[in-house]
C-alpha cells in the first residue's frame, strides 16, 4: 500500500509517500481501505518533534488520525456485516495517510444525505466542538469569542454558538478570513493582527468582556483573548498554531472567576462528557455542522498541506485524498 511516512523529525520535507505491508486486522480491530484523511496543525508540530508530553510517536510513522473510507476485512472477533459499509473513525495510534489503515470497531457509518469528504471533514473537529458546546456554560444571550475563526474547528464554534442566540466575536487575521467567519454566523469581527486588538473585544460587549472563549490560536494570541475574558467567564484554550498553547496564569484565573480549560483538561473531559462520533455525523446531517474545506490534497502532497497549515494560508479545512 501507499503511505505518508515522516522519515524524521523536522520540516514538511521530511514527509515521503512510500510502499509499505499491507494492514492485517487483529482481534477487535477493522481494516478500512481509506478515500479521505483528515490533517490538523497539531499534526505539523508532531512533525517538528514538538508536543511529545502529549503524544507517543517516533518516526518513522505514518500520519493522520481521522479518517473515511470502505470497510474490507475484520478482525477474528469482530462481526464481518460491516465489510463494504462507507464509514468515518480514527485509526489506531496514527496511520490514517495510507491506502489501507487499522482501526477499532467505534466506527461511525455514513448516512445517505453526507457524501464522504463532508463526513471526514466534520468528523474529528466536530467531535470537539460539541464537547465544548457541551462543557461551556449555555451560550444564548452570551458573548462568545472564537480565535482562529476561521479554522476548521473555529467555523463550526461559530455555527454551533450562533445557533444557541450567542453575540459571536470572531478573531482572525485579515479580511478574507473574517468574510468567511461573517457567512457562517458572526456579528462583530476582529483583525488580530492589529496590536491591543482584545480592545476591540471589550468595546464590542460594553467592557464586559466575553463571557465566553474559544481560544483556538494559542500563543500570545491566546493570553490576549484571556484578557478579553469577562470576571466569571468561561474559557477553552485548546489551540496552539500560533506557538503552543496559551500560556495563562492559574492564580490570575482564579482571582477572576474564570473557568480554564486547557488541553489536558480536554483530553479527559473527553472521556466523561456524552458525545459520540455518530452524534457529529447525525448533527452533520441535520445541517447544525457544515464543515469549510477549503484544501484537498492527495497523499503524494501532504508536505504541501504541513506548509498550508504552517503558512496559515487555509481558511477553513484541508483534507488528504488518499484513494486514485
């Protein structure tokens, strides 16, 4: 089969499209020959060698986590009537980038109403943006702020906030990013690549502060928008891209009432809270979620998709193509 490998740890030209054993499923785990592959910015710094407190990985390996495809063949345990069947899940560890990829069983079929590339994309940022809306306080009548609005999983935030009756300020960098962030529901928009940007935050609610943060950005980007937070509120800083994930002081947090969610926190909400991957797919097919792909690359330029993201040239999604 055709893989993405990261040879080494380093720049996206480390990333080669090679040939390597076909897959052979174990107990309780499911081959899917894969069509589309998910890819997130997380991904480029696994890349880089960073991130290794939060994930195990040592090249060579193949990339990508979430992924669509066809089931062709099961496990010794695993009932076969899934062979055949269109489905999203994630592979085992990493491994998604490749012709044929192993997952477990927690697989999520595609209805009639989504085609593929729709379900891939709203698959794996969807899971974590109804986790948020799920933990964060209710949104109606809230302002809400989403950094890196107009990410993948900063659109859906958008969607999901402007649903709930919230006021929400999106925060991007340029006007072509905003203009999208506007078609998918936001009411005030902020250039943060102007300098005392969250001033603009605190204007747009009356000095209030946003009662709610979906920090996506990360970095100083990430410490503003805590300082565009109301006393009380609530925030998810989960982003990284703009070089590591915000860095905000717990006492400060405290003596101000805010709620803070950072990514370790996440990773075990994850397991509490009551979403599911078919939960993202029946709210995909309702219309609630409708993901922005703005990118599809095939498997032989995933280095190109590494600089897209790195370059943060991608307004909304980009995907792997992986099938011919």
């Amino acid at each position: 089969m055709r893989a993405a490998v990261v040879t080494e740890f380093g720049g996206p030209d480390v990333i080669e499209t090679r040939e390597l054993p076909d897959p052979v499923p174990a107990a309780g785990q499911v081959l899917v020959e894969v069509g589309y592959a998910d890819v997130i910015f997380v991904e480029t710094a696994i890349r880089r060698g960073e991130h290794g407190k939060f994930f195990d990985v040592q090249p060579p390996y193949v990339p990508g986590g979430a992924l669509g495809g066809t089931v062709r063949a099961v496990g010794p345990d695993v009932p076969a009537d899934g062979i055949g069947k269109t489905v999203v899940g994630r592979a085992i560890g990493f491994g998604a980038q490749a012709e044929l990829a192993l997952t477990t069983t927690d697989l999520v079929e595609v209805p009639p109403e989504l085609d593929l590339q729709t379900a891939l994309a709203v698959y794996g940022d969807g899971f974590t943006a109804l986790m948020l809306e799920q933990l964060a306080p209710p949104m109606a009548g809230q302002d809400v702020l989403v950094t890196a609005s107009a990410g993948g999983m900063g659109l859906l935030l958008i969607q999901l906030a402007h649903q709930a009756g919230a006021q929400v300020i999106a925060a991007a960098r340029g006007d072509e990013k905003l203009e999208l962030s506007r078609t998918q529901g936001a009411d005030v928009l902020v250039d943060y690549s102007r300098p005392g940007w969250e001033k603009d935050v605190l204007e747009a609610t009356g000095n209030r502060g946003a009662g709610i943060v979906f920090d996506g950005a990360g970095g100083e980007l990430g410490a503003a928008a805590f300082r565009a937070a109301a006393d009380g509120g609530w925030m998810s800083a989960h982003g990284a891209p703009s070089g590591g994930f915000a860095a905000i002081d717990p006492d400060e947090a405290v003596r101000r009432g805010i709620t803070v969610k950072g990514i370790m926190d996440l990773r075990a909400d994850s397991t509490t809270t009551t979403v599911t991957g078919a939960d993202v797919i029946a709210r995909a097919a309702a219309g609630d979620l409708k993901p922005v792909v703005d990118q599809v690359y095939d498997l032989e330029h995933v280095a190109d998709a590494h600089r897209a993201l790195e370059g943060r040239t991608l307004r909304g999604k980009a995907l792997i193509r992986v099938s011919r």
